[in-house]
C-alpha cells in the first residue's frame, strides 16, 4: 500500500489544492504507539497515540498532545 496523495492534482500538474480523505481513504490510515495511560490517577491502560492526539484536537477530550 503506498502512499496517499495529498493534493488534487495529478503527477506531473501544477497547482492542486489540499483535499478532504475519502471514507475509503480514512479506513486505510493506521499506525501509531501502543501508550501506557492512567485516567483520573486510578485506572491504567494502553491506548494508541494517534487516537488520543486526534481525540485531543477534535476537543472530545482534554489533555496534552502525546509526542
């Protein structure tokens, strides 16, 4: 699986402006870090940090940016 592009345009085009991912395109992003969390200084888990950044930036939850 390659890459995805970024722009609209086609190889070789100039110009092109930055597009939304398709559904289909978003069900091929995976990855990240299995993170070890603690939730309200009790509970413990593990999480996948680009979940929790995405999380953070949508404003579902508050917190810091895992790095």
């Amino acid at each position: 699986m390659g890459d995805l592009p970024v722009t609209t345009k086609q190889k070789g085009e100039e110009g092109g402006a930055i597009r939304s991912l398709s559904r289909e395109e978003l069900h091929e992003i995976w990855g990240g870090r299995s993170v070890a969390v603690t939730v309200d200084g009790t509970s413990t888990g593990t999480v996948d940090d680009f979940g929790i950044n995405m999380a953070i930036f949508e404003g579902r939850i508050k917190g810091s940016y895992i790095l």
